[in-house]
C-alpha cells in the first residue's frame, strides 16, 4: 500500500533530513506542480463514516520518469508506478478519481464518471495466496452494487471471484 500524505508529512520528512521548510512553503510548492501538470493530487474519500474535514492525498506524476528521476532509475517500488499508471489512465478516460478509505482499510482508487462508479485494487500480481487475500478484502467489503476489479500484471487468476470481483490484466484492461 502506498501512504496518503499531508503537509504535515512532507515538512517532518524534510525537516529531518536537514531541509528547513513550513508548511505554507510546502503547500505552494505542491501547489505549483499540481498547476504545472507535473503532479496530481487524489483525495480520500470516506466510504463509511464521516466525510474528512482536511482530506489527506496521495500525489502521482504525470510521467513515471518523474519519479524514475527522484529515485535514481533504481527500478524500486514498481507496485506504486504501475499505481501510477492506472491512475493517469482513469483521468484519461474522463473519471475523477479518489482513493477509497475504510476504517481498517483502503482501496486504491473509487473512479466515477456520470452514473458509473468503480472500485479498483491495483497490484504487481497475485500468485501468493496472502497478496490475492490482502488486495481482495477491501473489495469484499463493500455492500454496494458497484464495479469492483483489480488489475494485475499477472495472468493467473483471473476471471471473476465468487463475491462477483472482477480480477484483469492491466496491460489488456489498458489496450481496452
């Protein structure tokens, strides 16, 4: 699972690798690359409960070499760019998009467009029984009538579960 984050955050990460920053800084700079189409901001949405008063984001850039760059072309955290990449397509196809929070849980993404709601699990793949365990459980639940999938770059498992999810292969749901 990748972190939502706040201002809060951002400022104790780079106050304590020696960056002194305040929090209206940091809003603007985030302010000024969400404004430049680097980088787009995903609120939360609360499935359950009470709607967050500040919600907190998670942020995605708009090209994963963006994020190859801060992070040295290390190949690491391949889960979060393929994330990244569901995500983008979502905006493409027209859906806003926010990320799904249960209260012992969360869902990467609840994507709607007009009428259509969906909820999507993203995931490098699901062979290990505790993966495909841990990306269903949020989906399963859910007492809505909406879409529910999860997308994977694996190509075993897929087809619908019993709970009626949707389990597909990214790259094929991206040449749809």
């Amino acid at each position: 699972m990748r972190h939502v984050v706040s201002t809060n955050k951002v400022v104790g990460t780079l106050k304590s690798a020696g960056i002194g920053i305040t929090n209206l800084t940091a809003d603007n700079q985030i302010d000024a690359l969400e404004k430049a189409f680097i980088i787009y901001g995903c609120e939360q949405s609360r499935l359950r409960g009470k709607e967050l008063l500040r919600p907190q984001r998670k942020y995605y850039p708009v090209d994963n070499g963006f994020r190859n760059l801060a992070h040295g072309f290390d190949g690491s955290d391949q889960g979060a760019q393929l994330e990244g990449i569901v995500y983008m397509e979502l905006r493409r196809r027209g859906y806003s998009v926010s990320i799904g929070m249960l209260p012992d849980g969360e869902i990467d993404f609840v994507a709607r467009r007009g009428s259509e709601k969906m909820y999507i699990q993203v995931t490098l793949n699901m062979t290990d029984e505790n993966t495909r365990a841990r990306e269903l459980a949020p989906l399963q639940k859910l007492n809505d009538a909406f879409s529910r999938m999860v997308l994977t770059l694996d190509h075993f498992g897929l087809g619908v579960t019993d709970e009626g999810i949707t389990i597909r292969n990214v790259v094929d749901w991206l040449l749809k």
